[in-house]
C-alpha cells in the first residue's frame, strides 16, 4: 500500500519546499505546511467514481459545499504572500454522495471499505498536521474545518461546539466550566496570552468573528451578532470540530468550523480572493493578539530555532531484542514521547520513565523518536 503518513520527513522537509501527499487514488490530498494553522475541506469535492456506491445509510446528507477548496487554495495563496510561509491543508476530494468526511465512520461510508481507507486518511493526515503543528510550536496551534452554508441569513457561521440556544445565554453562564469544557476552543481559553474568558473570546471586540464583522464578513457570534437567534438553522460545528480540537480529551489544538455563506464569500473568484486575503490578515492578527505568535516569517524563525534545537541523547541506536532505550538527557522525566516509522505512522505514545523509553514488541526496522522541542532521533531495531 502507498504510504501516506510520512511524519518524519514532513519535519525533515518542513522548513524547505511545501510536500503534498496522496491517499489511496488521490481521493484525499495533504499539503504540508509550517505554519501553526490547520484547514481541512471535507465537503468541496467533486470527484464521483461509479464504481463506489452512492451514500444512502442513516439519511445521509449529500449536498457539495460549493467551492469551499477552491477558497481554501486562495487562503493559502494569501497566506503565503502575506507571511511567507504556508498552512497545512486536508482536502476530500470526493463527492458527498460517496463519502463524508465529517461524520463519523459509519455514516460517512456507509460501509464501503475504500470509502472507509480514504475517511481514515482525511482524519490520519489531520492528526499528522496537528502533530507537527504542535511539535513546532510549542501545542500552540489553531484548526478551521471549512464548510458552505446555504441558511438564509448570509453571514459566516463559526461553529465551537456550542448550540444557538447555548450562545442566547449570558457572558457569565458561558463562562462555566461545563461550557468552557465542552467548547472547541477550551485550551485557547486556557492559555491565551490575555486571559481572556470563554466568552470574550467568543464575541468580544477581538473574537475571530468580530474580526471577520469589521472586514465586511458578518459573523456569529461575533461583537456584532452576539448570537444566531433560534431556528436560524446555525451551524454549531460537526465531527471534525469535536474530534479534532480540544473538546476531544486527546487533543491540543483549538479549532473551530467556519460555514461560510455563498454570495460575496465563496461564488465567484473575485469574491473568493477578497475574503481569503481578508482572512489571511485576520488570521494573522489572531494569532498574534490570542497566541503571541507572529506568522510573518514564523516558518524562518522556526527553522533557525528547529537547528539550536537539542539532541536527544539515547542509548543504543541499534538494538537487537532491547526492550527499551535509555536516554541520557537530564530533563526529560515524565515526558510525552512518539515512536512513529519512517512513514510517520505513530506506534507508541508514552511517557519518559526512570530515563526509559520502553519499546515494546518493534518489528526489525528503523524508527524515530519524537520529543517536544528536541531534535528527533533515529533508531534501528535489528532482527533477534
Ligand atoms: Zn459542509
């Protein structure tokens, strides 16, 4: 099978040329990136094999998000003239008839096992880009599912996991921790360079949906519409929103879902240029006031910071039936570690004990070990 996860040499090659990686047929594409910024498009595409049946199970929903890839390519583009460097991005390329990539398993393929290989590599290439993302700089990262709406009220609609009926209530309910909890931005909250509250960030004059409202782009909530309203058919945010920020217990990253409106947003390429560099600035400007990270240029700096990085320092390097590697640097107790193959594919995921990396049943072969904030390192497991 063609590989798909190629980790390490996404990092090898992250400060260098941008890489895309397909998934089985090209059905799910992958654009690596080095900024701290993920978008996936599971709803843009057009693709429509017959040989793979058409979506019926569970009343299955199946209409395109018009456009919606072909915004996300010009964000990137305006991204990369703005900052210089690039977004990682997760594109479906097929039809919604056949697939839905935001949706859990069953749902979103009916029980086509290709349908099922291609909803594993949307989701695997996320977790990659977040891993990256977050190994780079420092599990600060942001991630948008992008979508089109077709609700009357031509707005942006950004989904946090929170219901219309839940953003009807008050700044001060919002802010409990059973709301913040659940929230698609929770670690935002947590740790944004401000200490600003759930509810700020949600609505207040800095919001990212604020920041759309003052560039011509009204969004909710935002400072200008503090909520959708009941029965306005808000879009709150679907899988990928759960499973892939913060409201799921395993992962960093903040994230939202964007469900954009057609007219002046997404229908014509004029239109869509004007709102993906109006995006790419507020993105940048995001970033800066939430995160303190400065997305001009991030991916340079990085890359000078990616060579000051420290070695870890591990032995042996080749092993022959070892159970575990010691590593000699002093601080690292306690600390996550990955060992991922060469194709990235993650293996194990533990902690750092008594100096110990403990490995257990490795395959002969080579693997790399993934630290936060160290350079990685390569081992080789030799046949017994
Ligand atoms: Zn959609």
């Amino acid at each position: 099978m063609k590989h798909v996860f190629a980790l390490i040499i996404l990092f090898v090659c992250l400060n260098t040329n941008a890489q895309t990686f397909f998934g089985l047929n090209n059905y799910i594409e992958y654009k690596v990136g080095n900024l701290p910024l993920i978008i996936s498009v599971p709803h843009g595409g057009t693709v429509n094999p017959s040989s793979i049946p058409t979506r019926t199970c569970n009343n299955a929903v199946t209409v395109t998000d018009g456009n919606t890839i072909e915004l996300a390519r010009q964000i990137d583009t305006a991204l990369q003239q703005l900052t210089g460097c690039k977004a990682h991005f997760v594109f479906c390329h097929l039809r919604r008839t056949k697939i839905d990539c935001n949706r859990n398993l069953a749902d979103g393929t009916c029980g086509n096992l290709q349908m099922q290989q291609s909803w594993n590599e949307f989701q695997k290439f996320i977790d990659t880009a977040q891993l990256i993302a977050n190994t780079t700089y420092n599990n600060k990262s942001f991630y948008i599912d992008l979508h089109g709406h077709g609700n009357p009220i031509p707005r942006l609609e950004l989904g946090y996991l929170l219901t219309e009926t839940e953003l009807g209530y008050s700044n001060t309910t919002l802010n409990q921790l059973s709301y913040v909890n659940t929230s698609s931005i929770k670690n935002l909250v947590n740790s944004n360079i401000n200490s600003y509250t759930h509810a700020q960030l949600l609505r207040d004059s800095f919001a990212l949906g604020s920041y759309f409202g003052y560039g011509g782009y009204p969004a909710v909530p935002s400072l200008q519409i503090q909520n959708p309203g009941t029965s306005s058919g808000y879009y709150n945010g679907g899988y990928n929103t759960f499973a892939n920020t913060c409201a799921s217990p395993s992962v960093i990253s903040s994230g939202v879902q964007i469900e954009c409106n057609n007219p002046n947003v997404r229908d014509t390429y004029i239109n869509r240029k004007k709102f993906a560099d109006s995006t790419a600035r507020i993105l940048i400007k995001f970033f800066k006031k939430h995160y303190g990270i400065n997305l001009m240029n991030a991916c340079l700096v990085n890359s000078i910071k990616q060579t000051e990085m420290q070695e870890i320092s591990i032995y042996p390097t080749l092993l022959k039936g070892d159970k575990f590697l010691l590593v000699k640097n002093k601080n690292l107790e306690n600390k996550p570690f990955i060992i991922t193959n060469t194709q990235g594919a993650q293996l194990i995921i533990n902690r750092v004990k008594d100096n110990k990396i403990l490995l257990p049943n490795l395959a002969p072969g080579a693997y790399y070990l993934l630290i936060e904030g160290y350079k990685v390192a390569k081992f080789i497991c030799l046949p017994e």
